[in-house]
C-alpha cells in the first residue's frame, strides 16, 4: 500500500502531489521530490520553503535540501545555494552525477548551473516586506552578561523554520525521502541547520523505516535526530515510538544545557509504510498522510520535559 507523509499543513499539497505519483506505480524518492518541489513552488503560503521566504539578516536568501533513496543508501545535499528555485533537485543531482554528498554555496550553484538550472530571482515583495520589519537588526540588542558570573547558556532564536520534509512507501516496499528548506527565519549568514545533513533532518533506509525533522536544527543535529529515529526502529520500536524517544532525548538534551527544550518535531515510515509523528512541547506539530487513495492532516503527539 502506498504511502506518503508531509511536515506541516503545507505540506498537503506535497502529499496530494506525491501520492498522485505513488497510486501510478512510481518510485518513492521520485514521488516524494515532486511533493517537496510543489512546496518549493508554492511562494503564496509559506514564508520557509524555496523562493519567497524569508532572508537572512543582511537580506540573502540561502536554501537548503537533501534527498535519500532507502533501497541503495544514495543520498544528496546542497547547502547555501543561492538564486536557484529547486534545491532539493540539485540535491538529487548530486547523488546522481558526483561522487560527493554535499555541495556548499558557490560550489553548489556552479554545479547547479552545469547541470542546466537556471539563476532567477528569489524575492517576493511581501517577504522582503516582512524582513524590513522583523529582522533582528531593528530589535533593541540584548544586555550584556554579568561580568561576575559565567554568560548563560545560548539558545537558537525560534523564528520561522517550518521545513517541508516528505517521506514515502511505494508499491514496491521501497522508501524515499526528501528535506527542503529556507533555513531559520533571520539566521547569521552562512548558518545551515539540520535540513541538508543526512542523518540529522533525514534518513532513509529500506531495512529500517524513514524519518525526517523540522523546527529548530540546532538541536536536531545536536542528538543526530532522524538517524536515531530509524535506528530505533531497526532495533524493534514502532515508528510512533521511535519519534517520541527522539523527542525525549532533545528534551533531555536541553534539560544538560539549562534551557528550555525547543520548538522540534520528527516523522517516520516503518518499512511496511506505517507512520508516526511527534513533537517537543509548543510545536503543534500538524502533518499530512496521504494513503488509501486519500489524504488527511493529523496533530502529532506532544511529548513534554520531564520533571
């Protein structure tokens, strides 16, 4: 039984679009690029996917993706890049046509241009609008730490960072997944978070199960998120299990360095196509399934700290 899921409500759309794929009998990591690219289209509803989100603080747009087939472990990622509409598949490109998992700015608009993707304009007047109003450099600057006691413990600044991620289940058995995103609303030129490192925003293995991230990637690189999540699935928990473990152990996390947990959610196939969905307290994680020939938004589980 086909299956696809899609982070957050705008990634119905990747669901419909992917699932429209899968019912035709195509393969997973084509099914799920040609969701996350809908999204990546869609510049009127979302401000954190492809052309139309919101800058960095100086004003760049900088996008970031990767893809993972589960069937052979090839996997692809782009960091960075600039002036180019579809970044998850540049990503796939990478997989395909270099030796390399990760091409970085410039490096990877040279490679997008060999590969024929065109340079074009990423700004919308009513990102750019919200960026003179909101960025960081209009904000009053925080006071300094006290010098008689150590600084306090840095925490991510929880803008804008909805990713879409989408996994999917064939009709072959096969999984296919794919993380593409804007980055986090306002971040310090050159930041990349989770989203194009295999491992932390994605992870796909047919032996195991998929999963894949989103909300603040600091600290879902930090505990090597959707990794974790599948191989917890490999060793036996269910794909609902495996996205709440994962959800503790940010929680955990956060709790080691004193501050309060952020803003993540993660996704999972197991390898029969069944999912499971989880967040960290605040998130209010919604995300698309799209199985049975229809699709439906579900709310993921809040997993809260620990006392």
């Amino acid at each position: 039984m086909p299956t696809i899921i899609a982070t957050w409500p705008f990634g119905k759309l990747a669901v419909e679009t992917g699932l429209a794929r899968l019912i035709k009998g195509e393969a997973a990591l084509d099914a799920a690029l040609a969701g996350a690219q809908a999204v990546e289209d869609d510049t009127a509803s979302r401000t954190s996917v492809g052309f139309g989100s919101l800058p960095d603080r100086i004003g760049r747009l900088t996008l970031d993706a990767c893809v993972m087939d589960g069937r052979t472990l090839s996997c692809g990622a782009v960091a960075g890049l600039e002036h180019v509409r579809h970044p998850a598949a540049v990503a796939r490109r990478v997989m395909e046509k270099t030796p390399h998992i990760l091409l970085v700015g410039e490096g990877a608009k040279w490679f997008a241009l060999q590969e024929g993707f065109p340079l074009e304009y990423p700004y919308t007047v009513a990102a750019m609008r919200e960026w003179e109003e909101k960025h960081p450099n209009r904000r009053p600057a925080p006071p300094p730490p006290k010098k008689d006691g150590p600084a306090p413990p840095q925490q991510v600044d929880e803008g804008n960072h909805d990713t879409v991620t989408v996994l999917a289940h064939d009709q072959r058995g096969n999984l296919g997944g794919v993380c593409t995103t804007s980055g986090l609303a306002y971040k310090l030129p050159g930041r990349v978070g989770d989203s194009p490192i295999i491992g932390a925003g994605l992870y796909v293995d047919d032996q195991a199960g998929a999963a894949g991230a989103t909300g603040v990637g600091e600290e879902i690189i930090r505990i090597g998120g959707s990794l974790f999540v599948v191989e917890q699935m490999r060793s036996g928990k269910s794909a609902q299990e495996a996205c709440e473990l994962a959800c503790r152990r940010v929680n955990a996390a956060a709790a080691r360095r004193g501050v309060h947990p952020a803003q993540v959610a993660f996704l999972a196939l197991d390898r029969q196509g069944v999912p499971g969905a989880a967040c960290t307290s605040r998130a209010d994680f919604v995300y698309a399934v799209g199985r049975d020939g229809r699709v439906e938004m579900l709310r993921a589980k809040e997993v809260p700290p620990t006392a």
